[in-house]
C-alpha cells in the first residue's frame, strides 16, 4: 500500500470513530500541499463538515489528532481553515522509494490474457504519394497512445487502413503508363512511395494542362467561363482515361490489377523505411481494397433488416435524424462505396479477428462528424464497441517557414523532416561540443537519437486536440521544455551512475528507513511516485501530453536538486547513497516515460 492510500483508509477510520459514519474512500480528497503551507500532503476537510458539524478548522483538528496517533506514515499535521497539511514519516519515504525502486517499470499495470483488448488505429495513408507532416503527428500520437493503454493494463493492437483503391490510385498508375518509361526505385534511385507521388504530381500537371487548352477551346467557340470550365472537366481526356482504368480495376482485370499490385508494393516499401525511421509499427495492417467489399456486404444486410432505405435511384441511405443528424450516404446508385462503407467494412473484418473491448480511431478533427456518424452505425448493426468508440480526434501541424519543403511543393515529406532533424542534431551537438571523444558511429546514432526525439517531443508535448505550428529550431534546443533538455539530463545522470560504479560504490537492495531526507530530497520522492498517477491520467484522457510535461517537469526538479547538492561528493556516505538512489530511479522514471512517447534516451551525449 503506497503512502496515499494509507492515509485515505486511515481518513475513512477516523470519520468512523470520531462521527460514527461510513464514508467512501472517492470522499478523501487528498492534494500535494501548497509551498507557501508546511507538509507534504493536504486532506480537504469540507466534505465531512455535514457530518462533524464542527467548525472547519475544529473537524481539521480532529481529523489530525486522529491520525496523528493511528496512522504510522503521518509525522505531525498543521491545520490552515478547512485544510489539514500533513507532513510525512521519514521513513514512509524511503519505504516508498524502496518499492519505486523495487519495480523495473514502476506506476505502470501487469497486462495478462485476461485484460480488455484496445484496438488503435493509426496512420490510414495512401499509396498514391509519401507520408507528410501530418501523417507525422498522427503516427507519433498513434505510437504513444498505443503505449499508453498498454502501460495501464490493456492489451492492445495496433492496426493501420492503407487507401489502396480509388481514383487517386489510378492516376498515378496511368501518368507512370504514360511518362514513366519503366521507371522503377532501382533504376531511379527513389523510394517506392516517392517515386509513385511523382507521377500522381505528373497526372495533376498533365491534367491542369489538358484542362487550360480546352477550356481555351470550348471559350473560343462562345461558351462562357464557367460553361467553359466545366465542359473541359466533362470532355478531359485524360480524366476518362483514369475513370476506365478504375472501372477495369472494380472488374478485376489482369493487366490493371498487375500494375497496380507492383506499383503498390513500391509504395509499401517505402513507407516501410519510413515508418522504421520513425520508429513505430503496427499488428495488423488492413487494406481498403479488401474491406470495401465486406462493408458493401454488411450495408446490404443493414438494408435488409430495415435499418437503412434505397432511394428510387437505387442508392442506399441511413437516416439518422432520430439522432438529430441528417441522411448519410451509404452506396452510391451505381453500387460504389464510399468511405464509411469502407469503415463499416474494416471495423467487421477487424471484430471477426480480434475480440476488441474498445476501438480508438486517430484522425484528425476534420473528420469529426464522420466518426459521430460511424459510430451511430456501428451500434445500430450490433458491434458492442460502436456506440463508445473513440475518436482521438487531433489538430492540424503546420511548419512555421518553408525551408523544408516537399518534393510536391505543398506539403512537407516526412522523410525530409525527420533528416533535416537528425542533421540540424548533429551541428548543434558539434557546435555544443557535445561528441568529443565520440566515434563517427557513435555521433550518428546520438543526431539520430535527439533528432527523432526533439521532433517526437516537440509534437507530443502539445494538448493534441489543439492545432500546433512545428518550429524544427526551437525543438533542437538542450534547454527549456524539449526532448533534447531530457535526453541530455537521463545521459548526465547515467554519468554519475558510471562514476559511482567506478568508485566501487554498489547501492543497496533495500534502503535502510533510517537514512536522513531533506525537503528537496522529499519532493523528489514524492514526484517520482506522481508517475503511476500521471500515467493513468494519460490513459483517461488519452493524452501523450500528460506524460511529456510530466517527463519535464521531474528533469527540471532533478536538476534543480543536483544544482543545490552533490551526490557523488555528499557530506555522508548515507547521503550519497540516498542521492544515487534517486537519481538512478529518476533516470529510470525519465525512461520508461519517453517510451511511452516512442522516445529513446541515449546513455551519453
């Protein structure tokens, strides 16, 4: 029983004994005490008020008398109106750090075959072109949250939909048949997934040209702008080209279907490289070409249940005005689906694979309205997750400047960004002086290292609902609130650790309860047992961000502490078994809490 919870059961004794009644334990508020106020922990006496009917500073008194004498963690006790400030035993301190420390990864739940499974889906790209910042942010998020669910005591899966059919597809299959002349990532030297956005980026020039000329045409035989415009859009060429290639591809035809598999797994393997240099991955991947026949399968069925309708058209509709929305289209009069057919589908093939117990979506917040609706859906053709799925709805990123820019010329590649991080890692941490001593190897892995976390944590450390302008500069800096700051503060602690080491100084097992704390050694304990409700917190909400400033704020009193202390050149040896005792699990802490933000620490820098 950790120091909290005895103090609360201790608390519901007390109203107990003194008034004679049964409280629950969700009624002991308890909160870290103000620093203005002496104590360590502040139990808010205003809810037991009806019951004592004593004055505030009366039931506050009480209450602290009462522990005081029966409860063996609480040291003396300070009463400020309403508030009860407790001060802590010394030794339920070092008993605490004992059990932190007895723990690898500490403040996080056993997971077993019995827990609830989460699924997390995550990434959803296309393969007409390579991942962008966007797709940054949404796979990072995707990463950790998986972590996250995980770290409280759920298994999880983590699933990816590839967009692999379509229009989009097609173009880039045609403008290749047009204008590649065989090209291939081996004979250009390009990523598959670059090479295929190339072509897509070909279509659309080709297509915008073939538009401006008949658009001239059709005005110069008398027809208005916009008579014009659309006339060209109706009449291109090129378009119908791509529009009967899309058709053969819904009729399975061989040759179609043969360019389309080998130009896709071009793709597949570029973002293969991508997703490794980013550092995540996936259970299970789905793929739109497989799912879009399951949900047309299940929509058929909803329809003959008489959950959904079929316009005289022939399409087919559900009518959510019952739940205050309007008609959504579910087939289109041709057949076709759309995309949450698609949706539909993937989310029946995925409760036949796994038997999920919840299903979180990471999209961003433009589709809103899409997951309102896919979830309504879901729970009217049965699935038992429909209703409570989880639209882990993000913002937009954006990049304050253009100097990365995309081989498309609108978005930024994430290949790019992730190398201009590494690199801009490496000239600052020459320029800090940061690789003495350091083999080439070694200064390659260490810019790999801060690079991708000064991106992750830069990224992460943002409430994800909120829109968030990326600045590459300020996210490389080793100081204030970044990945680098953190990174560098585990590596000077793993340092210390060497050194003592080296001294032939061996911690013991268990601290005796005897050793002496001071106040900043006190709060260090106490924010290193903050972690395992900081990660639970996390997975409530479902928020990366929670970790991230928690990371931050345990560096920044970490090193706080080592500016007002010495470890290895304490005034005791006690002292300086205490101190390397807290810093090795400060370090710990700091790196079980960057891997739960896909995040890795380096043991030098």
């Amino acid at each position: 029983m950790n120091i909290e919870s005895e103090i609360i059961a201790a608390v519901v004794q007390a109203v107990k004994e003194c008034y004679g009644q049964d409280v629950p334990t969700t009624m002991v508020q308890l909160q870290k005490t103000k620093a203005e106020f002496e104590g360590n922990l502040t139990l808010v006496v205003f809810p037991f008020l009806k019951l004592s009917k004593l004055k505030p500073e009366d039931t506050a008194q009480q209450l602290g008398d009462y522990l005081a004498k029966h409860c063996k963690v609480v040291q003396s006790f300070n009463v400020v109106k309403g508030f009860l400030n407790l001060t802590i035993a010394p030794a339920a301190w070092i008993s605490l750090l004992n059990r932190i420390d007895s723990e690898p990864r500490f403040g996080e739940k056993i997971v077993n075959e019995q827990s609830p499974l989460v699924m997390v889906e995550y990434s959803s790209p296309n393969t007409n072109k390579p991942l962008h910042l966007g797709h940054v942010r949404n796979n990072l998020l995707g990463w950790s949250l998986a972590q996250i669910m995980e770290a409280n005591g759920n298994r999880v899966v983590k699933t990816n939909i590839v967009n692999d059919r379509g229009i989009h597809i097609c173009k880039s299959m045609l403008a290749w048949k047009k204008w590649g002349n065989g090209a291939t990532p081996e004979s250009t030297g390009k990523k598959g997934d670059h090479l295929i956005g190339d072509y897509y980026v070909a279509f659309d020039q080709h297509y915008r040209a073939e538009l401006s000329e008949l658009t001239a045409k059709f005005k110069a035989e008398g027809m208005t702008d916009e008579e014009a415009e659309k006339r060209a859009k109706e009449e291109s060429p090129l378009m119908k080209e791509a529009h009967d290639m899309l058709v053969r591809w819904e009729q399975g035809d061989e040759e179609v279907r043969a360019l389309w598999k080998k130009m896709n797994d071009w793709v597949y393997q570029g973002f293969d490289e991508t997703y490794k240099a980013m550092g995540v991955g996936f259970d299970k991947i789905y793929y739109e070409s497989e799912t879009y026949l399951e949900g047309k399968a299940k929509v058929e069925e909803g329809l003959a249940k008489g959950l959904f309708f079929r316009k005289p058209d022939g399409s087919v509709w559900a009518d959510l005005s019952n739940e205050g929305l309007d008609q959504k289209l579910l087939l289109r009069a041709d057949g076709t689906s759309v995309y949450m057919t698609q949706d539909i589908g993937t989310a029946d093939l995925r409760f036949k694979d796994y038997p999920i117990d919840k299903m979180i979506y990471v999209v961003g917040n433009e589709q809103n309205y899409h997951f309102q609706v896919l979830s309504i859906l879901l729970d009217r053709l049965g699935f038992k997750w429909g209703k409570e799925l989880v639209h882990f709805s993000y913002g937009m990123v954006e990049l304050p400047n253009g100097k990365m820019k995309s081989r498309e010329g609108t978005v930024v590649d994430a290949d790019d960004l992730m190398e201009e991080m590494v690199s801009a890692a490496r000239r600052t941490s020459e320029e800090l002086g940061k690789f003495a001593d350091m083999t080439e190897n070694e200064r390659n892995e260490i810019a790999r290292i801060v690079g991708m976390g000064a991106l992750k944590y830069f990224i992460l450390k943002v409430d994800a609902r909120k829109n968030m302008l990326f600045n590459p500069e300020e996210s490389i800096d080793f100081n204030g609130n970044t990945g680098p700051f953190i990174q560098y503060t585990y590596a000077r602690i793993r340092s210390i650790m060497r050194k003592a080491e080296a001294e032939g100084i061996v911690l013991p097992s268990v601290l005796p309860d005897t050793l002496p704390l001071n106040e900043k050694e006190v709060q260090l304990i106490q924010k290193l047992n903050s972690f395992e409700a900081v990660v639970e917190q996390a997975g409530k909400d479902y928020s990366p961000s929670g970790i991230a400033n928690y990371c931050y704020e345990l560096t920044k009193d970490f090193n706080q502490f080592y500016h007002d202390y010495s470890i290895l050149n304490a005034e005791s040896g006690e002292a300086k078994t205490l101190r390397l005792a807290l810093a090795k699990n400060v370090a710990k802490t700091i790196k079980n809490g960057m891997q739960l933000l896909g995040i890795e620490v380096p043991e030098r820098m």
